[in-house]
C-alpha cells in the first residue's frame, strides 16, 4: 500500500518533533503526534492536518503532557 502525502508529512512531522525534542523518547513524540492527528482526522480539510498537528504536539512536548 502507498503512503499518502498526508502520512508522509505526519512522519516528517514525527521526525522534526524528535529531534526537536531530544530528552523525549521516540515513543513519547511518536503518542503525541498520533493523538494529535486522531483529533484532527475527522476535519474535511486536510491540507493543514500536518500543520497543526505539529503544532499540537509540540505544545503538548512543551508541557511534558503524554
């Protein structure tokens, strides 16, 4: 099966956010952006979800929230 463009900017957006964020495991980062996508994946516009779920992730990184 091949990646959308959509999932290939989500695992971008995986790997900005854990070299971003080096003191939190893989794990961590990879929870975060997955909650965050799951939120926003219902939403009938889909150019943003990469956006803003970066976005949502990293505040959520920042606040050492799982």
């Amino acid at each position: 099966m091949e990646c959308s463009e959509e999932q290939r900017a989500v695992v971008s957006v995986i790997n900005t956010l854990a070299c971003r964020f080096p003191g939190r495991s893989r794990t961590d980062v990879e929870d975060a952006v997955c909650e965050e996508y799951s939120a926003f994946n219902s939403g009938p516009v889909r150019a943003m979800v990469p956006v803003l779920v970066e976005r949502a992730a990293m505040k959520r990184l920042q606040g050492g929230c799982s």
